[in-house]
C-alpha cells in the first residue's frame, strides 16, 4: 500500500491486460505503454528504472502490470505508473478475457458546487463520486460536471444525472457511489 497526501489516495494496482503500444520520449525510450481490458483503455507510464529493463514484448502480447495508482481528488484525474511488467505466459496464466470494451451507459453527473450546497456536503459528495468513478474505472465514459446553483439550495446537495435528467436531493456521500452504481453500471472487479 502506498501512502496518501490530502486529496490524494495511493495504492497499489495489479492488471492484466493486452498490450495495445508503447508511447516513447523525444530520447526515443519507451516513456508508457498502452493496454486494454474488458473495461476500456489505459495509459500506463513507466517508473524509470523499468524503461531500460523493459522484457520483449509485442502489441497484442497479454501482460501483468504490477504498480502505483495515484487518484486526485483535487483535479478529478488519476495515473498509474508501473514498476513490473510481466508477459502472462511468462506467469502461467491464460488470458480470460477479452480486450474489446463492454458498450456501457455514458453520462455525466452534474454537482451544484455553490455555498448552499457546499454547506451541506456536497463537497465530500464531490469526492464519493470521484472516488466511485476511479475504483469502478469508468473514467472514461463517465464525467462529472460542477455546476453553479441547480435551484432548490435549501434541498442540497443537489445533483443532475445525464442523460436521464434525474434529480437528486440532500445526497450523501454513501448514496453517490450508490447512484454511479446504479445509472452506469459498474463491472465487478476480479483480481
Ligand atoms: S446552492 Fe446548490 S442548488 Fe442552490
């Protein structure tokens, strides 16, 4: 487990996933990789020490990615950055899954951020609903929106899912995992 600062969370991450290419520096060294699960696509960057220790591998190889998941709470992004890469034949396992993603919901979750709402949690709302996205890894096809006052302050926190236009009220932290859960459904993670 790694250590986390203020509005940051860092753990350990462990994936595997097809190799799909490698992004290189100016230098000309392998700076990140790409991959894909059933759950999407990923760009991992390289601790510098695995640059040059890189094992052979080809697009389209099946790897298991070992390394650090650092989520900003702050910005809404996270990265992974991987310190072992191994090709799965190399750890006998047999892929199990395909690389194609799922078709999933896309949306967006809009969250009043002004003072009334703000005073009534939506900022830790605002968090619970960062985190849910990372953990479930729907980055991708989820995005959350801050918004200015939705109306109805003295209900809040106030939120808006899209498409669906639903409306929810005085929402906790607890039922905004619930509610991404619920509206984009999340795939279940098997390490
Ligand atoms: S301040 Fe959030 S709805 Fe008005």
């Amino acid at each position: 487990m790694g250590k986390s600062k203020k509005y940051q969370s860092v753990s350990d991450f462990n994936l595997d996933a097809q190799l799909l290419g490698f992004i290189f520096k100016g230098s000309g060294k392998v700076k990140s990789i790409r991959v894909a699960t059933d759950r999407g696509v990923w760009a991992i960057k390289l601790e510098k020490s695995l640059r040059s220790e890189l094992p052979a591998l080809q697009p389209g190889d099946w790897v298991r990615v070992r390394g650090e998941k650092t989520i900003d709470f702050k910005k809404g992004k996270s990265k992974l950055k991987a310190w072992d890469i191994l090709p799965l034949a190399d750890v006998g396992k047999e892929p199990i899954a395909s690389p194609a993603p799922k078709k999933a919901p896309v949306g967006k979750v809009l969250i009043c951020q002004k003072s009334s709402c703000c005073k009534r949690g939506a900022k830790a709302v605002l968090g619970a609903l960062e985190n849910r996205i990372e953990e479930s890894q729907l980055g991708d096809r989820v995005r959350i929106q801050k918004t200015g006052c939705l109306k109805g302050c003295k209900r809040g926190p106030n939120l808006v899912v899209v498409p669906d236009k639903t409306r929810y009220e005085k929402v906790t932290p607890e039922e905004a995992g619930n509610l991404v859960d619920r509206h984009f459904g999340t795939v279940s993670t098997e390490e």
